[in-house]
C-alpha cells in the first residue's frame, strides 16, 4: 500500500520484488525487525552519483512524498 502510495506521487514504478526482504538495507531492517512499512525510493537515472541536472525532476516528483505519507499513517479522526 505503501509503495503504491509512493508510486503514484513520483510516477515512479514499483519494482515487482518489492515485498522482497534483503538484509542489506533500511527498509528491510525496518519491515523484518521493526514490523512497520519500509520502503526504499531509487531517483535518478543511469549514473551514482545523481547528476546535478536531475535535481530539479527529482525535487518536482518527490516533495510531497512525505506530507503524504505522515496524512497516510494518521488514524482517521
């Protein structure tokens, strides 16, 4: 639910594995040891690191990832 959230604010695809838990990372550690929603958001393309021209796209799709994630996780009133 979360990544679809998520993917449909940035218009970034969901990838298919990402219910996959991997040891190696923060959204997995959370998922596996925390029991809470994880979620990792890959932006940019091709190159690490992003180049400064990609800036502006990535702001554009991602500033309101976390007001609406906050709006998401609040309990209905």
């Amino acid at each position: 639910e979360v990544a679809e959230l998520v993917a449909s604010l940035t218009g970034y695809p969901t990838d298919a594995n990402y219910e996959y838990l991997d040891p190696a990372g923060f959204k997995d550690w959370c998922i596996d040891k925390k029991g809470i929603p994880g979620l990792t958001i890959e932006i940019g393309t091709k190159t690490s690191p992003v180049p400064p021209e990609q800036f502006d796209d990535i702001f554009s799709r991602n500033q309101y990832v976390w007001e609406e994630l906050i709006r998401w996780a609040m309990p209905n009133e």
